[in-house]
C-alpha cells in the first residue's frame, strides 16, 4: 500500500493505491466493510513481474476513515495515476498544537512504521510566536486567500518593519543616563526621543532613540499597510519597544515576530509569515544581505545616532559597544559643541516611495482586475531611478574583492545603473572616495562625471538621480556645459614658469590626501609642450553668474598667484573681452 500517486485531492480524502511496478493490475477481492482502521486489508490484485509470473499482492488502509468510490472484482487498473479507492478521513489534521490536533484531539505524535508522521501533515507556523501552533499547506493556502481577500477589499498592503537602525536605534552605555539627567549637557535637547526600559531577565538598561520622523511614518502608514514587526532582537526586546512605539496597539497590535519566534538567527524570510502568496508584501529593513536579497524588499540607510554603536542584535557579526565618549571635569572655557546630530530624514523619502508603491499597486488593480505582484513591480520602479547611468567605482571595493558583490554594486544594479569593473567608452560616472586614483585621473580627460559616494547613496535612498554637482568629488574639477558644449580655458603656460604653477595647481585644484587607496595613485604628469588647455568642468546657468562658479575662480586666482599672473598676460593678448572664463575674472578683480 502506498499513499503515492495523484495524492490528497481534498482535505481529509486519501488515494489508496499500491507499487508503481504493479501496474497494470486485477482486483481479485475487495471487503465489504465501510469504515476501515490504519493498516486493514481492504483487498487483494493479481498483477504480472518482470518475468512474465502472475504475482499477488495486499491493499492496505492508508488512514483510519470511510472508503468512497471502491473498485469491484475483476476490475483491471492500468496504472498508478487511477486510484484504486479514496479513503475520507474524519478529520485531516489540517490545525496542530503540541503535538495534539487542534480540531478532533487526536495525539499525533505516534509515527508509522513505514516513518509516516501525522504531525508532518501541518508543519507551517502561521503566527507571530513559537508556541506550536501549526498548519497544512492546504489550510495555509485558505488562510492566505482570505487575507488576500480582506486587503484588496480594503485598498491595503502588507509590510515587514525590521526595528534596530530601521526606526530605532538601541544602545546599553550608561552614558546616555548621565546625558539625560544633566539639562545642561549640549546634547540634552538631541535626547528628546530617547526612552529607556529593561527586561525580564536582566537588569541592563537599553537606551532607544527614535529616528526623526517614526511616529509620522507609522500615521502615514497606518492607512496603507498592515504593518508587522520583524526583529533579530529577542521577543522580550521586540515587545518593549513595540510599546514605545506603539503604547495602544494601533499600528501593529500583536504583529511582532522575533529571533525567537522567526526560526533563524541570521536570516529573515517572508515565507515564515506567507508561505504561500507574498505578492501583496514588503519588508523593510537596514540589512539587504539577512533577506538574501529579496524582490520586495526596500533597503533603509542604517540610522546611526550613538557614536560608536551598530546594531545591538546584528546577526552573524560579533558586536562590539564601544563607550560613548564622554567629557570628564572640562576645564573652564567656551560652552562644549554636541557630539549628538540627528539630521536624519530618510523616513521622508520612505513615505514617499511607500505612497507611489501603494498607488501604483492598487492602480493597476482597479483597471485590470487583477492583483499585482510586489515582487516584481518593486524590482520594476527602482530599475527607472538610475537608468542610463555607468558606474565606476573607484576606492570603495577592495581589489581582492568581487566587485558584483558589493552592496552598492548591487544596489545601482537593481536601481537600473550598470556597473563596471573599469573605464570604458559607456562610463559616464565614477564614484569615487578620493582624488588623484587612476580611474579618477582617467575620468578628467572624459566627459564624466567624478563624484563622491553620497550622490550613488542619496539617489537610492531618495529614488531619484540628484544632481550631481552638489556631489563633485573636487569642486574645483568642475563641468563647464554652455549649450552642452565644453568650454575650454586656455593658458599659455611656459616651462620656467611651469614648476611653480605645478605645485600651485596641485594645491589649489587637485588638494590630494595622503591617505591609503585601493587603487594606486597615479603621478602627475606634466606636459612636454608649452601650450596647455586646462578644462573646468562647471555646470552654470544664466541665474547663476556670479554664484559657487565665480567662488571658486577667485579662489584659483587668489591662491595661485602664477596662475593668476599667467592668466592676466593671455587676457591681455586676446583683448580681454574674449579671454577666458579666469582671464574674464581676472579683469572683474583688478
């Protein structure tokens, strides 16, 4: 007997069929009973081996229950895919509690001598806890429909909000006590938000600060996702501080999964909660690599307010909590500057991302009267944000390291940019840490623009392609676009004068550090003729005359006086009004 083959057509309904290698074969006895018990002979087959020998065999009851549709004697089953009979079982053990069924009691821990367990009939755990309440993939499936069911009616989405640098921040430094007991601490009125608590089972104290904006983003939300809280932090932590955040309930009621309820120390899933439809679910969080990458996920810039402190319940890493630095007796003097700063606004951009999630979901619902798949349409909205942007990273991927593997390599990945390992004819940034690399070297006598790693993180964290002159590795290397056209400056350098304008220009424009690179730093090069064009790249507009542009000329003339004095002899030549863009300036100053 075997319980193979087309399998449970129903809840509760067992096919009853026999060895695949049996087929085809003749019912040569069949009871007469209805209500049969595990294990009972139910009828006999003849059926022919490999050799071409007539051979019997036994059917056997799969499960305790009432047959319906039995075969007659005589009749000839042609293969495995025909069930021999159906078995309806009283209750099919669909809701499981410990080990008993939830629905008719039955202690289901006996397992078959065939290894058959009843408990492995329900293995999914729909709630929040780990108190043991289980189900089977078909209850899961009718769970699942009439949530689904209940959200479109209601025009809502389902969210996972992961808490530690996602809402909060956490730390257990004793420090932030002695702060928020002295008003006169410069950074008193920065500790606003901050609340403290302790658990059950220990006395340390956890300080938590709110990041700017919590309670308005849980308001926004509230009208648009069911939110669920998913925290690595332990259960007792996850509830202390959901009744911070959420003293009445309003916003996630009982809807909070921990560490210790979640399954896994590591990794977060949103199959845990849906197993089987996640289409209407996003999860948010600071840690992209814990959701394996998920589709429907969108990653939060890790908020950060204790100096020193990560994530208190980072999975995988090791977390070392560093003291906050603290002032001992300071001597008498100028009031101490704050050490705290709290600018952070990432959960405005996350309202406004959730909005347009939110709207296009349920637009696309309304007209074609068919729910979307936020696996695929999140995917979707992020590839617009850097579309036709190719990156270069310079001085943030360590060589030894696959660069397709980095965070922000995959990132702009999924945000529609393309990256490269080099400079090619495509490129059109490099994000880079530092001046003077070699593909930052390469990238000047291109037209592309070198920025620091701010504009790549503030795009994604915005959704948008900002503007990239409020993000120019050196502002002095600037993007001169007149009618998209590159506008040269062209100085008549020569060689007596060229060491000392070397070191100038090197001051003044280049300002390189000292510091290690990933990549080696390339020598300057100085030219072999006399006649050189230096070309500013400087994005202006007609409003902006006399803005940041002119600042940094005089900044060049000001503290260049080689460049300045070789500057004011090409005005003189041409005539002054048609100089350069220096020359020009030159002239204003004098």
């Amino acid at each position: 007997m075997s319980d193979s083959g087309t399998g449970t057509h129903e809840p509760g309904l067992k096919v009853v069929n026999v060895d695949a290698s049996h087929y085809p074969l003749q019912i040569i006895n069949w009871t007469d009973a209805k209500e049969v018990d595990l294990d009972q002979e139910i009828g006999r087959y003849e059926y022919l081996d490999d050799s071409n020998k007539t051979r019997r065999g036994i059917i056997m009851s799969n499960c305790k229950g009432i047959i319906e549709n039995p075969p007659t004697v005589l009749d000839l089953i042609e293969s495995i895919e025909t069930p021999i009979c159906f078995i309806r079982e009283p209750c099919s053990h669909a809701v499981q509690l410990h080990g008993l069924c939830a629905l008719c009691g039955q202690d289901l821990t006996r397992v078959h001598y065939s290894g058959f367990s009843q408990a492995s009939r329900a293995t999914i755990n729909l709630t929040h806890d780990s108190k043991g309440v289980t189900v089977s993939t078909h209850e899961a499936g009718r769970i699942d429909s009439e949530n689904i069911t209940r959200l479109l009616n209601t025009n809502m989405l389902t969210m996972l909000l992961d808490l530690d640098q996602t809402v909060i921040h956490a730390t257990v430094d004793t420090t932030v006590k002695e702060w928020l007991s002295d008003p006169d601490n410069p950074d008193y009125p920065t500790l606003k938000d901050v609340y403290s608590f302790t658990l059950p089972d220990h006395p340390t104290i956890y300080y938590i600060k709110l990041r700017p904006g919590t309670r308005e983003f849980l308001e926004e939300m509230y009208n648009l996702y069911e939110m669920h809280i998913y925290t690595m932090g332990t259960r007792n932590y996850a509830f202390a501080v959901a009744n911070i955040l959420d003293p009445t309930k309003k916003y996630f009621k009982d809807r909070i999964l921990s560490r210790d309820d979640s399954g896994s120390f590591v990794h977060k899933s949103i199959q845990r909660l849906f197993p089987v439809d996640q289409s209407m679910v996003v999860a948010i969080d600071d840690r992209s690599d814990v959701w394996n990458w998920s589709p429907s996920l969108i990653k939060v810039r890790p908020y950060n307010f204790f100096i020193g402190i990560g994530d208190i319940n980072e999975p995988l890493k090791e977390n070392s909590i560093e003291p906050i630095e603290k002032d001992e007796k300071a001597p008498k003097g100028p009031k101490p500057k704050p050490k705290l700063c709290d600018d952070d606004s990432e959960l405005e951009y996350l309202i406004k991302s959730l909005k347009n999630l939110h709207k296009q979901f349920f637009d696309h619902y309304k007209l074609h009267d068919t729910k979307n798949d936020i696996g695929k349409l999140l995917p979707s909205l992020k590839s617009r944000v850097l579309e036709g942007v190719h990156l270069v990273f310079s001085g943030l991927i360590q060589i030894r390291h696959d660069p397709s593997t980095h965070d922000l390599w995959i990132l702009a990945t999924q945000f529609g940019a393309k990256c490269y390992k080099d400079l090619n004819d495509q490129v059109t940034h490099v994000v880079a840490t530092k001046k003077g690399t070699i593909k930052v070297n390469q990238a000047k006598d291109k037209d592309i623009w070198i920025v620091k790693p701010e504009w790549l993180i503030d795009s994604l964290s915005q959704w948008e392609k900002l503007k990239e002159n409020d993000y120019l590795l050196d502002s002095s290397i600037l993007r001169l676009v007149n009618n998209d056209q590159m506008i040269p400056v062209n100085m008549v350098l020569v060689n007596d004068d060229w060491n000392t304008m070397d070191k100038e220009v090197d001051e003044a424009l280049l300002d390189s550090d000292d510091s290690e690179d990933t990549e080696e730093l390339q020598p300057t090069l100085k030219p072999e003729i006399e006649q050189q064009s230096l070309c500013l790249k400087i994005e202006s507009t007609d409003d902006d005359d006399d803005g940041w542009l002119n600042d940094e000329i005089d900044d060049i003339l000001n503290n260049s006086p080689t460049v300045a004095s070789v500057v004011q002899d090409q005005t003189l030549n041409t005539g002054g009004s048609s100089g350069t863009i220096l020359g020009k300036r030159k002239l204003e100053q004098d």
